[in-house]
C-alpha cells in the first residue's frame, strides 16, 4: 500500500490563499489548478484545493485612545501682579469628587480654614470647602441635602467641594471653578479680558 505524505491541516481556501500559496509555496501551482487532472503527490485538484497552511495570524492592534477626561480650570482667589488672573490648568477622570481631584492637584482649596481643625476633611458638615462654579455645572452632580443647608444664603452657583462629583468615568467637557469666592477680590468670568493696566 502506498502511504501518501501528510501536507497540514484541511482548511476551506479563499482566493487569498491560493494566490499566496502559489506564490510562496510552489511555482507549478497555478498551472495544476488550471489542468483539471493533473496530480502532485497523488492529489487530485480537488484534494489540493482544499488545503491550505495554517497561518498564526497575529490580531491587529487598536489604534490608542486616551481614556475620556474632564478639562478643569482653577481661577485663583487674587489677581496676579499685572492684574491678569491666575488659572491653573488641570485633566481628571470624571466620577471623582471636585475636593479630591484639587486636592490631589495641589490646587488651593480651604485657604486660611486649611488646619486639620478648622474643617471637617470632606464630610460636609463645615462648609470651609465652597467653590464658585464659572462654567460646566451641567458636568456636576445635582446639590446634595448638607449643600442645600450650608449654602442656602449663598449665589446659587456655590457648591461643596467634598459634596460635589464631576461627571462620570466617560464624561468629557471642561469645568471653570473659582476657587474661594468668599475671599476674591475680582470679577472675572471666562472669556472676560484683564482689566486694563492704569
């Protein structure tokens, strides 16, 4: 009996296949296909047309996308010494607490309450933590019950730094926060020019 050499794994062949496996593989390939009855190795064309090497095929890469982040602006408490104003620049995920993310970003918070004892570390009951939201409330959570208390005689854009959440993990935008507007000692809103050097 005469045994015939094992060539690989059967797999279905799609014109890509064939043609590179004409190419790589074998020179008289192409023209075995063309001639019905002709045989390699004892295969008739049907037998080879059903073979093909099985190729480790290695999964493209996604192209990188950087994860969602919410732009913030922190605008200062006092002007800088050519009365233009000092905003710091920072990216956080949202989902995150706005006292975590300016604390975490070494973005002044309590000013003159910032001793351990003169707040309460983000429980809510001080309100030592107010910021002034500019622009972007749409990105904060709706007020809490303890804001509602602590600021119901303050502008009704004053929120609760511990109390107040920005966005969710796939928000985008960008919020302006002043940081504490009790101590400002200018006006300033986005887009407005520096005032005028006398």
């Amino acid at each position: 009996m005469n045994r015939q050499p094992e060539i690989g794994t059967i797999q279905p062949m799609n014109t890509y296949t064939i043609s590179s496996f004409s190419h790589s593989c074998c020179y008289n390939f192409k023209n075995t296909i063309q001639t019905p009855h002709t045989k390699i190795h004892g295969y008739s064309r049907t037998s080879i047309r059903a073979m093909t090497a099985v190729r480790d095929s290695q999964p493209e890469a996604a192209p990188s996308q950087e994860p969602p982040s919410v732009s913030l602006a922190f605008v200062s408490s006092v002007l800088l010494p050519d009365g233009t104003p000092d905003v710091h620049f920072r990216t956080a995920t949202g989902g995150q607490k706005l006292r975590d993310i300016m604390l975490d970003s070494n973005i002044e918070l309590y000013g003159p309450y910032s001793r351990p004892l003169l707040n309460c570390a983000g429980g809510g009951t001080c309100g030592t933590c107010m910021v002034e939201v500019i622009e972007g409330k749409e990105l904060l959570s709706p007020k809490t019950d303890k804001e509602k208390e602590k600021l119901n005689r303050n502008p009704k854009n004053w929120r609760l730094a511990c109390q107040t959440t920005v966005g969710s993990p796939d928000s985008t935008g960008l919020v302006v926060i002043q940081q504490l507007p009790e101590w400002k000692a200018h006006e300033w809103t986005l887009g407005k020019e520096p005032p005028p050097e006398s």
